[in-house]
C-alpha cells in the first residue's frame, strides 16, 4: 500500500511542514544521493513487510493513455466492410498468442509543474521480503544528477540504484533499482493481479535484482557499503590466484555487525557489474569477532578500506579491511586479507563524577573522511580532525599531518552542548535539594521527572540520537562544504548546521577569543534547532533523521542554493514523514535570522554595510510642548511678575461672575500629562510608517559579512613568545 501523496501542510514561523501519514511502521528511512533521470528526489524507508520507494518532485508521470485501435470495431473502415475481408470457417491450428515480457517505457511531461507550492510525490513502489526491513545502507557519495553518477568510471549508478537492506530474519540483501519510476501501466498490468505474490522483491517484475549475502545467524545491528575497484594485482600471492580471481569490474563491499557471541563484524564482497549472475548467495570474505557489539559502522567517503566502527561506550574505531593484521598467508582466497587490521581508536569524555565513559549515540565522518563527528549521549558534541584539516591547520607539535591529541580522552578540536540538554547533565542531588520528600508520583505530568532522578549511566543509557552528514555539491562560486543534522531524545531536539566548515570556523575563533560575530552569528555559522516539530509528527516519538539536498526547482538542472538551508530535513515518525523546509512566506521568518538577498525589495539603497538612521526623508526631530505656559521669548517678564499677573486677573474675572455661574478649572502643575499621550502616538506612528525592518535586517547581515572579512585577516604575522620566569 502506498502512502498517502497529499500532505497535510503546517506553517510555522520558522520553517513549513509536510506531513505525510503511512499505512505502515516505519523502521528507517535514507535518501538516496542520485536523482532520477527526470529530476525527482529518491526515498527509500522500511517497514514490516519490506521497503517502499518514494520519487518524489521532478517532472510528472503523463496521465495513463490506453493505446490507440488501428480498426474500429467489427472490422469496419468508416461504416463500411473492408474488401480484403477473409472469413475463416475452421480452423484447428489456432494458437494463443505467446506473453510476450512487459517493456515499460515511461513518459514524462516537457516541464515542471509551476503551480506547485512544493515537490509531490511522483510516484512510489513497494518491495516485498516478507519481513520487516530494519536497516538501509546507500553509497556515501555526494548527491548528484544521474549523468553525473558515474563514481570512478561505474556507469552502472547512471542507469540503477544500488542499496543494502538487512531483515529482522538476518537476511542482508544487495538490491539493484532503476533509477526511472514506473509507469502507471506498469503497476497496472494483468499479471501483477494474478498473484499476490507476483510483484514481490527478487521477480524481477520490476527490473530489480537481489543479492543474498549469507551467514549471519542473528539480525543485524546495522550497515554500511561502498564502492571499490581493486587492481588486478592486489595480494596476487600466485599467477594461478590472480588468474582465477580477475578483477577488473567494480565490486560493492557491504559490512553488517551483529550481536553473534560477544560481537561480529562481517565483511562482502559482491561484484557488481553481474549481481544478476553471482549465484543464489554469496559467503563473507572476512569474520572479525569483537569484544563486545558495535553500535554503528559507516566505510570513509574517500578511503573505501577504512570503516568507522562506533563501539560505544568504550572507543570510536577505524577498521581497515585491506591492511593484514599478520604477514600473508595461505589461508586468505581472493585479493584481500582473511583478517583486517585495527588502525586507531578514539576516546570520549567520562561522565562526571563517575568512572563511566560518556556513550557515544552517533559518530559519522565528515570533511570527505578527513574528519570526525559524534554526539554524546549528554547533549555534548565534538569534531575529531584526524586529518589535520581544520579551518585554522594543525598545530600539535611532532604532529603535522594529523590534529588528534590525547591518551585516556582524546581531545575534539571543537566541541559544544547541544541546546536544552542540560537535564541530561544535572545530577540528582542538584534537582532534589530544595525538595522535601523523594517521593515522585506516577502520573502522565510527573513521569519526566522520574526519568530525570536518575545519575550518571544509568539515565544517559536511555538516551537514543543520531547524526547524518550530508555533502553538498560544489559549484562554481562556492567550494564543497558539507551539512550536519542530528536529534537526540526526541523531535524537540532536532538540529542542523548549514555548513560544517564554516560552522567549524567560527567555533574555533569563538574559542580563541577573536572574530566573534556580534549578533550571535549570521547563517550558517551556527547550530540551528528546529521548531514545532512534534505538532507535525502529531505526538509520534522521533525514530530518526534524513537530509534532502536542495536542488533548485528545475528538475534538478543545477546545483543547490546557496541561501538559505541547502537542505529539507526529514522527520521520522512511528508512522510519518515530516520533510521540514525553512519559512519563505514572511519577512524575517527565514531560518537564522536573517533575510535571504532574494527577499529584498526593490529599489533600496545596497552601497553601505553601515546604514545611518533616521533616514533622508524622516524629519530629524519633533518636539512637544510640555509646559503648562505658552513658549518662553526673550521679550516675556520674569516668572514671579508673570504669576502675580495671573492671580489679580483670576480675582478680577471672579467678581464680575454672577452667582450662579461657576468658574473654569485652574490648570493645575500637571496640565502637561494630557500631551503625553498624544506624542507617544504620534512618535508610534511615524516609526511603523517608516521604519523598514527588513532592511534593517538586511543591513545587520551586511555588518556580520564586513565583520567576518575583517576578522580573517586578524592574527597573521603575529608571533607568540612565551618567557620563562
């Protein structure tokens, strides 16, 4: 069953909301990095009993359109019986036409859809495995065009896309996809009816082939692949060896770790140009069998050998399956080694007060694999540069190719705490010292703080997060940069940072005291929180984050934006799919803060980052008389003879009153306080008809940009001199 295309779309003033409510439990969900030939995003998420894939935005499906009759019926050519006409009495020979395999060409319309408010849906398709798919791994390459998906000369990803899922049954499947959705005549067809059965995954009643990688004998803990291409003379211990294994198309290698004993790591290898000929399934050509279970594996975007290996709570490691722990030996077949080789391990900080280690909940590459990035079950996030490639170069002694620092904790480069997990790191004592009694009642209302009674290990157990880096593509006036979204706890804390690099930056100057913005960072130099979000997931727990690259609405014809959030978030429910893109309706509501250039209306001056205020056409002053007398002038008497005036007057005026008439009020000292409000409404005034808060807004953004060009440039050719005393 397909999930629901029309979304229900929710506005905030923050970001816009598109919720889509589906049949199924979802259990993960993953863009897919190539765009289908027509331009349309590729969804993949799994559920109970398989994965379905979403196309969605690019150009449309045409409408179903049954396909011309040469003749009319009975025969006839304009109401009249053809001259040719051969009546067949008998004949025994008849035979039914043979089936003939069903083609599917699907048509597509010439433009976009320039009505649309957002990308919908254009069409979807489910795979069933006949169980619930808990895991989905895709290539770590940076989303691109489909002619441009050729990585490393493999023109298979131009036509087909190549994904790992694992089963809750431990079946690891390696599936291969056409990029093009299917036609609405392919979903349609009669032998799809025939059967229940006939369009399950592996019939190839799609265009699909699957792979099974055998040998586990639990369900897998998770997954991770990528794409080589050995020499033909990698680990040849004999010409007959390198005879028998010829190894000139491109292989996938798929990890899986499992919870088998005490922990195993299994490695494939699946070539790739014949997964159709591979054979009913293929043995691991490596087993490593680890001390304990790991909870992630991610292979490096730009070292395929190398796997990061997330075995939390006690180290963040690097695995490289191509290094041999031992010298070569006969036991291993094929061009790699039967055991792989531990390169270095990464140490996180321990919890306070307590000799436990903080648990790692996520740790993703970043920087194309030069870099580190992990988020800390207590709010705490941190880059470890293993590459040296920080903003502002490596500066260990005896260490010029690497920034990794430290023994029992291996120190981040920069580090930070993720807003509104300070629950996370109070302990008890501070919560419950100015209460009477520990007793927590049991309700709905009372149960947070139940959870948040707990110390040290045993509340940062519980908490679950991820993190999910997505490279952005390079254009010709930007460099490559890549955008970081994680949650952690629940949909309240879901974050992204629109640029790492530059986000990296800023925090390393923030840090050293110097080219700190003044205006807490213009976009994108800081982590953003998404709002509003459990409203759009209508109570659902968050079970996971995707990131949806930006490309500009012309079908995928160009590379994304650079203003604003280069991606769409996506939100995964318990069953929904929130895609979160940022507000563009009013001024002001874009997400940071700041007004993108694109906004600013037309005719206003733009030659100065330094706007002086009040404006040319705003008069310079106004001025209100507050005085209980008319404006004082050279030429008037002193006050005391002034007063005395007055009072001989009012006496005067008193007498020749009959009677019955009563006198006006005196004014008295405070006659001015009538005024007062009468300025202020006119100083309102003034001030909402003229003053332009998004130009002011804009030119905040100017003085962050003529900020951040001065501050580049602060601290070269300075040299630090330490004295000894």
């Amino acid at each position: 069953m397909a999930p629901t295309t029309a979304a229900r779309v929710r506005r905030t003033v923050q970001n816009t909301q598109y919720t889509y409510n589906l049949p199924r439990r979802i259990h993960t969900v993953h863009t897919y990095p190539v765009l289908s030939p027509q331009g349309a995003t590729i969804l993949i998420y799994g559920h109970d009993t398989g994965i379905t894939i979403i196309w969605r935005g690019g150009r449309r499906l045409k409408p179903e359109v049954k396909e011309a009759v040469a003749k009319p019926a009975n025969g006839k050519q304009n109401g009249r019986v053809p001259q040719d006409a051969v009546m067949i009495i008998d004949s025994d020979e008849d035979d039914e036409p043979a089936n003939e395999p069903f083609v599917d060409n699907p048509q597509f319309v010439e433009q976009l859809d320039e009505d649309s408010t957002f990308p919908e849906f254009t069409q979807t398709l489910d795979l069933e495995f006949q169980a619930a798919v808990q895991h989905i791994s895709t290539l770590p390459i940076t989303p691109c065009l489909a002619e441009d998906a050729s990585w490393e000369g493999t023109d298979i990803l131009k036509e087909k896309m190549v994904f790992a899922v694992s089963c809750a049954t431990r079946e690891v499947f390696l599936v291969t996809l056409p990029l093009v959705p299917p036609s609405h005549q392919s979903k349609t067809r009669k032998e799809l009816q025939e059967s229940l059965l006939a369009g399950r995954g592996g019939n190839g009643k799609w265009g699909e082939t699957l792979t099974l990688l055998s040998g586990q004998q639990k369900p897998s803990d998770g997954l991770a692949m990528t794409l080589i291409r050995p020499r033909p003379t990698d680990r040849s211990k004999s010409s007959d060896r390198s005879r028998s294994t010829p190894r000139h198309h491109h292989h996938v290698i798929v990890a899986a770790h499992t919870r088998e004993a005490s922990g195993t790591l299994r490695l494939w290898d699946v070539p790739l140009e014949a997964t159709a000929k591979t054979g009913p399934q293929i043995e691991a050509f490596q087993i490593e069998y680890l001390p304990r279970p790991l909870v992630s594996v991610a292979f490096n975007p730009t070292h395929s050998t190398q796997l990061l290996c997330n075995a939390s709570p006690h180290a963040v490691r690097i695995y490289d399956y191509h290094v041999p722990s031992m010298p070569p030996d006969d036991i291993s077949e094929g061009p790699f080694p039967s055991q792989g080789s531990w390169l270095i391990s990464f140490y996180a900080p321990f919890i306070k007060n307590s000799k436990m280690r903080k648990p790692v909940l996520a740790a993703s590459w970043a920087a194309r694999g030069r870099a580190i990035f992990v988020l800390l079950a207590d709010g705490q996030w941190g880059v470890w540069d293993v590459d040296g490639v920080s903003p502002q170069g490596p500066a260990h002694f005896g260490k010029p190719n690497s920034g990794i620092l430290g023994d029992a904790i291996t120190e981040f480069s920069v580090s930070g705490f993720v807003e509104g997990t300070n629950s996370l790191r109070t302990t008890a004592s501070q919560r419950t010292s100015g209460s009477v009694t520990d007793f927590v009642p049991m309700t709905p209302h009372t149960r947070r703080d139940a959870f948040s009674s707990l110390v040290g290990p045993e509340r940062l157990a519980t908490v679950r997060g991820g993190v999910v880096v997505t490279p952005l593509p390079a254009s010709a006036t930007t460099t490559s940069d890549e955008s970081v979204t994680l949650w952690i706890g629940s949909s309240d804390h879901v974050f992204t940072i629109p640029g790492l690099l530059k986000f990296w930056d800023a925090q390393i100057r923030k840090g050293a005291g110097g080219g700190v913005n003044l205006f807490s960072g213009a976009q994108p130099t800081r982590m953003i929180r998404l709002t509003d979000l459990p409203v759009g997931l209508m109570g659902e727990a968050c079970t996971g984050v995707s990131a949806i690259v930006r490309f500009a609405e012309t079908g995928g014809m160009s590379s994304p934006g650079s203003e604003g959030l280069p991606v769409d978030v996506v939100v995964c429910g318990e069953s929904r799919l929130v895609i979160v893109r940022e507000s563009e309706e009013a001024v002001g509501t874009r997400i940071g803060g700041v007004v993108s250039r694109r906004k600013r209306p037309s005719g206003v001056r733009d030659n100065s980052a330094i706007v002086v205020f009040p404006k040319p056409e705003q008069p310079g002053s106004v001025t209100y008389n507050l005085s209980i007398g008319p404006r004082k002038k050279l030429s008037e008497r002193p006050l005391i003879n002034r007063l005395i005036s007055t009072d001989s007057d009012s006496m005067r005026t008193g007498r020749q009153q009959s009677p019955g008439q009563t006198g006006a009020r005196p004014s008295s000292g405070f006659s001015f306080a009538d005024t007062l409000n009468a300025a202020a409404d006119v100083e309102q005034r003034h001030e909402e008809e003229e003053r332009d808060v998004e130009v002011e807004m804009l030119d905040i953004m100017e003085i962050d940009r003529e900020l951040d060009a001065m501050d580049d440039g602060r601290g070269r050719g300075r040299k630090k001199v330490m004295f000894d005393s």
